[in-house]
C-alpha cells in the first residue's frame, strides 16, 4: 500500500493489506482487485475477485484517516456473485478484474468486471442505496446500448478524460480466451460518456509505436533522403494474424532531430516472428535483408531498388541458412573475421550464438557454420544480438539482449582477424530493460555517438540516449 502524499509523489505505506490478526490478505495473481467505501459507513472496503467467480469482501477496521488499515473478512462469497462464462463445451471462470462506479447516477456504486473467459465487460448494477448496497441481480454486458467485445480479460477504470466534468470509461485488455493476439494493439479503449451513454471512441488511446508483440527493430535509408529509417518487425501482426510484418516508420525530421511517422509495411510476409538484419551481401552498394522466422530458418531477399533509391526486396532463398537446433531464428551482420566481407550471427530460443563465416564471392554469399556455441556468450534464453561498434576503438562489439536479462555488452578486442569479445557491465539491466529485448545501437540524433533503442515483448520501441564518453 502507498500513502498519496500530494503532487502525484507516494511513498511505501505498509508492505501488504493484513487482517486484524496481522495475517497477510491474499489475491490471486491474476486478479485485480478494488478498494472503495461500499456502505458509506467511512471504512474501506476491500473487494478481492477469486479464481472460481466469487467475490470476498473485507472491511477496515479503522475509518478512513486513522493510519494504515487492518481488515476483517465479511464475506467469501459476497452477495452469492459467482462469475461463470458459459463456453462450450462446459462453463468455465478465470482471471478477473473488478471495479467499482456510480455508472447510473444513482449515488451508488455498480461492480464492473473483466474476465479471462468473458469476452466483454459485465456490469451488475447496484440496485440498494449507499449504506444497504444490493448487488445481487444478473450481469449484463456493457456498454448496455453496444456491448463491447474484445479478446477478453478486460480492465476497466473511470475518470474524467476530456475534461467535460463527467467520468469517462478507459479499458485495458490484458488477453483472454478469445485470441489475444488480436488485441495486442488494440487493447486500450477509450469510452466517452455522452449523456449518460459510452461511446467508443478509439481502441487504440496511447498513439504510440505498437507493433503488436516481440518488437524487433532496425535501421535503414528506406527512402533514399540519407536520414536512418526504421523497420519494426513484430511475432504476429495484429492487423493479419497469418503472418508476421515488417513496418515502415520512415524518418520524416531534420539531421540530429529525428521524427518518425508510419510508412506502412514492406512487402515481405509469409512467416511469424520475422527479424531482420540489412547488409550488403551482393556487392552492389545496396543493403539486403536477411530475416529470421520462427522456425530454425533464415531468408535471404535481395534488393531491388529502383532509380530513385527507394528499397524493394526479392526472395532469393526462403531457408538460406538453417540452425542446427532452436528456434525464433535472430540475424546480426558484421564483418567478424576482418576479410572485408559481412558474415553472421544467429539469435536464437536455446539463448546461444551462432556463427556463420561468409565464405562465399562479393556478389554471392555463402555462409559456413562455424559454431552453433560461438565464444561461449549464452543468454539464459532466446538470445538477440547486435553488432556495432560501441566504444569507437575501430572494433566490432557485441549487444545481446533476451528474454529476461536486459541488454549486455561485450567489447571486441584483440586483431580484426580473430576477435575475443569480453564482457562488461550491463547496458541495461533487467529493472530497466523490457522482456523480449531486442537491441539496436544507432545514432538518431547526430552528436557521433550511438544511443541504444530496443524493441521489447508489448510491441513498442524505447529510446535510451547515451550521456557521457562511450
């Protein structure tokens, strides 16, 4: 519990709700629970959903006001609500989310709740009065004039988000039973109240980047202006759910002030979990893609650009390289053994590196398997590596993310031909780094030094800008 000390500050109150004996109340960790004053009586109330569609309620033994509450069970099965969602072939009750508001004008307070296995939201409407609440008529779903539907699981909350006086409805969708890979952009509803009535007004509140899940950026001229674009690939676009994609956010800013808008797709599809890397592999001045699937394999897409410099790729080998075990296959090019070609390493789900040698002719490559346990570098899982060079010493360093390890750095030294790469502190540790990181070390900003961007398991970017010497 945290103490509202004014100011939008907080600070640590108690380290959990305790009932009066001090035992620690428990919810399930899947639940969101609701505190409120249900009875008007100026003690809390703690409601707590419960796995199997029940609610508990507790009361503070303190009113408000008199210091951190303790509180006494009333009841397990408040009001005998029992959520149950009738999916064939039986009925079925999860996860929940509930919350508590006057969404009739009646001065009191309705349940509102979310469910794993409900695709909408449910209101039971508060039917007493503010000291002698009577919630025990049948959920209907909500809005009640255009029921919304999603994948399920959804979080509600009220407030005021126009400024209008009147409290509005913003829904989270966590991912239910219903596809959640459908909802993975869409999954934040803004509901404006209009007399009395919510109206949905948009899925997608926060206009942020959002590819869907497991964003896997990079860098490229896409347009041929000479500023750095962006290409995000995600695990499963939300838009098509029978593949992955890889989006366009083209650099619309001024050198060293980079603005970035969405610039559609390009037309590469026909696999999940795409990652890609750019390089020029055929010796005609022109970065190609290498891109990484979900499977063990990588294709090669030679590109085809046109007379204005704009980017087109062209299949050339849909399994131009195949892992020797793993998978969510992740490419880096960098010229690692110093011959002047670009060679290749390989992320992938068992957390190791694999190395390619490009043993091939400038205008057609030929990658070699080297190791499939390459320096010993092991991410605990599903590794993501980077090359570039960090530290401006002439060398090629390399960045790893992962699944839940941040983003470390290991430093390239000794001769071009035969590099040793030595570990240093993290870049990012796992507190501050998302799940699923996927780093990309560039310099948006144009001060010669690289800032790390990385794409992370919700689907959207985050920017770190590097302060101080490399």
């Amino acid at each position: 519990m945290w103490e509202n000390t004014g100011d939008f500050e907080f600070r640590a109150w108690a380290d959990t709700l305790r009932d009066a004996s001090g035992a620690a109340i428990f919810s399930d960790r899947q639940n969101i629970s609701n505190a409120l004053d249900l009875d008007c009586d100026g003690r809390l109330d703690l409601m707590i959903g419960r796995l199997d569609g029940t609610v508990s309620r507790y009361e503070a033994t303190k009113l408000q006001g008199e210091g951190v509450p303790t509180f006494e069970l009333l009841d397990d099965t408040f009001e005998e609500i029992r959520i149950v969602a009738q999916i064939t072939p039986s009925a079925r009750h999860g996860a929940n989310t509930l919350v508590f508001h006057d969404a009739d004008g009646d001065d009191d307070p309705d349940l509102f709740w979310g469910d794993f296995f409900e695709p909408g939201l449910l209101l039971i409407e508060n039917r007493g009065t503010c000291d002698a609440p009577d919630l025990t008529g049948a959920p209907q779903p909500f809005p009640l004039h255009d029921p919304v539907r999603t994948s399920g699981y959804n979080a509600p909350t009220f407030g005021d988000v126009d400024g209008d006086g009147g409290l509005d409805l913003l829904m989270g969708v966590l991912g239910g039973a219903f596809n959640a890979n459908a909802t993975t952009a869409d999954n934040l509803l803004y509901f404006e109240q209009v007399e009395g009535r919510y109206e949905l007004r948009t899925r997608r509140y926060l206009t942020q980047i959002d590819v869907g899940s497991e964003a896997t950026p990079a860098v490229l001229d896409l347009d041929g202006d000479g500023d750095p674009d962006l290409v995000v690939s995600n695990k499963i676009d939300p838009d098509d759910l029978s593949t992955s994609r890889l989006h366009v956010l083209e650099n619309t800013g001024a050198s060293g002030d980079p603005a970035f808008r969405l610039g559609g797709t390009l037309d590469v599809r026909g696999a999940y979990h795409n990652a890609p890397a750019f390089g020029d592999l055929d010796g005609d001045g022109r970065p190609d893609l290498v891109l990484g699937t979900w499977r063990d394999e990588l294709r090669y897409l030679r590109n085809e650009a046109g007379p204005d410099g704009s980017v087109r790729f062209a299949m050339v080998d849909s399994a131009f390289v195949t892992l020797t075990r793993g998978s969510n296959a992740t490419p880096a090019l960098g010229d690692l053994d110093g011959d002047g070609d670009l060679d290749l390493l390989v992320g992938e789900s068992s957390g190791h590196i694999n190395f390619y040698r490009n043993e091939g002719s400038p205008s057609s490559p030929r990658f070699v398997l080297v190791s499939d346990e390459w320096g010993g570098i092991k991410a605990e899982r599903r590794s993501v590596p980077a090359l570039a060079d960090w530290d401006r010493d002439g060398n090629l360093d390399l960045l790893l993310g992962s699944e839940r390890e941040g983003v470390r750095l290991f430093l390239g030294e000794g001769a071009a031909q035969e590099p040793r790469f030595v570990e240093t502190d993290r870049l990012l540790p796992p507190d501050r780094a998302p799940a699923y990181s996927a780093p990309l070390p560039v310099d948006l900003d144009g001060d010669g030094d690289l800032d790390l961007m990385v794409g992370g398991v919700g689907g959207g970017l985050y920017y770190f800008e590097r302060a101080g010497a490399p």
